[in-house]
C-alpha cells in the first residue's frame, strides 16, 4: 500500500453495500444517525448514498484497531441534492468502514458515519465541519 490509498477497494464496499449487506454501529453510529434522520430504514438508506458517493478523492487514513482489524477513513462535502433529501444540514461527513466476511459474503460494515467534527486532510484536500447556510 502506498500512501493515499484506502486498504479496502472501495467498488467492492460499495457493491456489497448495494446488495443489502450493509451494518452499521450499533453505537455511537446508529445513535447519532437516527436522532438527525428518525428511522433505521432512514439511516441505512443513507448511508449508502454516502458510501456510493465517496471517491478516492475523500481517502484519509487507513487505522488499525485492537485485533488488528483494518477500517479506511473517509471525509466527504455532501451535494446540496443529498442535503435535501435527508433534511440535513451538516454539509460535511465522517465515514469510517471495513469490509469484513459475513455469512451472506462480504459485508461493508461502517463503524462511524456522522458530521464531521475535525479538519480532516484527504487525498483531494483538506476538509473541515461546516453546516449548510439556509434561511
């Protein structure tokens, strides 16, 4: 692996994501996620907008977590449209995933998707917390 580039094909998370073998945390992600969106379907749907909208371009970091299990870092600028959509106004995300062998194959399994709260340096820039200007 070069610097720059995630540890997991992002196609590959993607599709499995697509095909309904998406998790997310049961914790803090899922928590944080349906106080802003209200419902679990809400939040699954969600956060395959946002896998599906990542490019290499919102790569950060890959970590290593105790166990030696593997998660990429992403940070993206959601498009005005998905704002809409969701009624959101947190323009910018965090997004921390594996993938990981299931029973039904592999599964993209997102530890952390919920606004960004610190500048982060991706491949395509640096990024930082903003909300949307709305009246």
């Amino acid at each position: 692996m070069f610097l720059g580039s995630a540890h997991f094909d992002l196609a590959r998370c993607v599709k499995a994501a697509e095909e309904g073998r998406l998790g997310l945390g049961k914790t803090k992600c899922r928590i944080i996620l349906l106080e802003l969106l209200g419902d679990f379907a809400k939040c699954d749907e969600f956060a395959l907008v946002v896998l599906k909208l990542l490019t290499p371009n919102d790569f950060n970091i890959t970590k290593t977590l105790d166990g030696g299990v593997k998660y990429d870092e992403y940070g993206i600028r959601l498009p005005v449209t998905v704002l809409d959509e969701f009624g959101l106004t947190q323009e910018t995300w965090y997004v921390k995933f594996t993938l990981r062998e299931g029973t039904w194959g592999e599964e993209t399994y997102c530890l952390s998707l919920h606004p960004l709260n610190d500048p982060m340096n991706c491949v395509g820039g640096r990024i930082v917390p903003s909300n949307r200007d709305w009246p």
